[in-house]
C-alpha cells in the first residue's frame, strides 16, 4: 500500500474519547498510534495493513484508568516493586510532545517518528520526590520496523541520586496462543511471581503455553524470538539497556478477573516486556538512563524451513 501524497508521515489528531494521538506512516506503508495519554503505543501495522500489537476489546481509554493492551510504558516501578501504584504512574499521565529534543547519540535510518516528554507534577513529586525528565521517542523504520527510546535524565537540584525499574509492557497479537514459541529465553533464570517471585532454571527447550505465566527472566540475551506458526510471523524483539525480560499471559481465571479484559483474549495475546526490574538502575543528578525496545514482524513460513529460530537469533 504505497503512500499517497497526502498521507502525513507525522499526525496529531484525536483518538478514543477524544484524547490526543498522534499516527506515524511510513511510505511503505506501515503506521503506528501514539496516545499523549501514558505516551502509550496502541497500535502497530505492518504495510499490509496488519495490526501487530494486541489491545483488548474492553481496554478503558479514561485516566487515570491505564490502557489495556499496546506498549505501556512501566516507571518508574515495574509491577509491585516497590511503593508506588502496579507499574508505577508514567502509563497514567498526559505526556507532551517534545518540540526541542536534545540530539540523539546515533544517527536513526528512522525519518518517522515523534518525540515525547514527561515530567513529574508536585502531584507525582509528593509520591514520589525526584526530579527527572522522561523523554521517549517513537520511531518507524524503513522496513516498518517500531522503535523506543527512553531517555530518562535526573533534574534533581537536591544531589540526591534516585532509583527505579522499568519495562515495555508490550502486548503482543497472536493467532492462538497455544501455537506459539518464544526463543531465546532457554535455561535462564527467572523469578515466577506466581511463586512468590521464588528463584528457578527454565528448561532447555522454546517455551510454548498451556496456562497462566509470569516470569521475570534475568540477565537475558540482547534478542528475543516471539514465533506465531499460524500466522506465519515471527516478531524480533532487540532491547538495549533492558538486561530483563518478562513473559505473561492471564490465561483464563485471571482473564475473567480483569474488568477491562475479554474473558477468551488471553488466546490472542502475549506480553514479552524488554525491562529493568532485578537490578534497579540508578541516576546520580545530571545522569541520563537510555532503554532501546526494537521491533520486527518477520513473515515466515516455517514449514518451508525459512524461518529457524537459531538463524534468526543468531543474526544480527
Ligand atoms: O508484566 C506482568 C504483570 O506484572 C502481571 O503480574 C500482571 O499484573 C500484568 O503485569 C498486568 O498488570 P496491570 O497492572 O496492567 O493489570
């Protein structure tokens, strides 16, 4: 799907319940959404026309009421660790767009993209009383490929360094649960937080899902391997700066639980999340933090032996 001439690359405009999105297209004709609202990605689309990212059917679009499903953006505390609301506040706050982002280190093939920014509020500073300055960039690749880049500085005038956890909480679409592997996650170590976030070894082979998971793997390789043999797809999933991954699918009970949820969605969805969360990261004042997530939606055919989990981690 070619781009038209009067396709905008760059488009604010209002989204659900009125609240501010801004669509990137990419000429060849891969798009994505971006709420204002927790500098959230909604959706992702391959130049088919293909939604990549899962949000649920019953996803609330109200602060302070997070959005169920896309790339949340977890800081600055991952889930329950610590003493701030599950994933901390940065999924619930209205984000600006930045007009006058500092330069990036690396020259980005990216020509797609908006940059974000969050600051806290007195708010979010009596919660939690640190000063920073969250910038997130949102990219679309040549090849439609989605790229975030967190820049999390320390503003403090108090000298006093601060700490957190982070992840891209990114929900994956699948056609069936039940068809799908992950690669790349293989004899690691993860804390099971259905176990009290106990210690274990996972098993040599792909993880494949018949229930409920949630797993923090530690110290992960840099590439993740999601692959969905139905729809012949595999995503690639690159992280910098991110040692952690997360695996989590509600399956069924939970999945009844969740009031913003469909009771069958846990079969078209997995949440892989590139994270901070074993060892928090810490910023002196004047310190900057910078976490990459990379996507890739890679068609494949896997019976035609295209596709080898090994080549693709492999690879570069
Ligand atoms: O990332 C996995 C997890 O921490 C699970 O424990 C589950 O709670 C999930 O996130 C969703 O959390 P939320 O606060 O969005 O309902």
């Amino acid at each position: 799907m070619a781009m038209g001439s009067d396709m905008v690359p760059v488009e604010l405009c209002k989204g659900i319940n009125g609240l501010d999105k801004i669509v990137l297209r990419e000429s060849g004709g891969s798009s994505a959404e971006v709420y204002l609202y927790g500098g959230q990605v909604t959706s992702w689309k391959n130049d088919h026309g293909e939604e990549l990212l899962f949000v649920s059917s019953k996803a609330i679009f109200k602060p302070p009421k997070a959005i169920r499903g896309g790339i949340p953006i977890c800081f600055p505390q991952f889930a329950s660790h610590g003493g701030l609301e599950s994933h901390g506040f940065a999924r619930n706050r209205i984000w600006s767009i930045d007009s006058d982002p500092p330069s990036f280190p690396t020259v980005s093939s990216s020509k797609v993209f908006i940059d974000l920014i969050l600051k806290p509020t007195e708010e979010d500073m009596k919660i939690w009383p640190h000063s920073f300055e969250f910038r997130l960039r949102v990219a679309l690749g040549p090849g439609g490929d989605l790229m975030l880049t967190s820049r999390i500085r320390n503003t403090s005038a108090d000298g006093k360094p601060f700490s957190f956890t982070f992840a891209y909480h990114t929900y994956f679409s699948v056609s069936d649960i039940s068809e799908v592997r992950v690669e790349g996650l293989e004899t690691l170590d993860y804390l099971d937080n259905l176990q009290n976030k106990e210690r274990f070894t996972e098993q040599g082979d792909a993880i494949t899902f018949e229930s409920e998971i949630d797993k923090i793997y530690v110290s992960t390789p840099t590439k993740i391997a999601i692959l969905d043999h139905e729809k012949k797809r595999t995503f690639v999933l690159r992280k910098d700066g991110l040692p952690d991954a997360v695996v989590w699918n509600p399956w069924d009970k939970k999945a009844k639980a969740m009031a913003d949820f469909g009771d069958d969605e846990y079969k078209h969805m997995l949440c892989v999340e590139a994270a901070a969360v074993e060892k928090p990261i810490t910023l002196k004042p004047g310190e900057e933090w910078r976490g990459r997530l990379e996507l890739s939606a890679v068609p494949s055919s896997y019976c035609s032996g295209q596709l080898d989990p090994q080549k693709v981690l492999l690879s570069s």
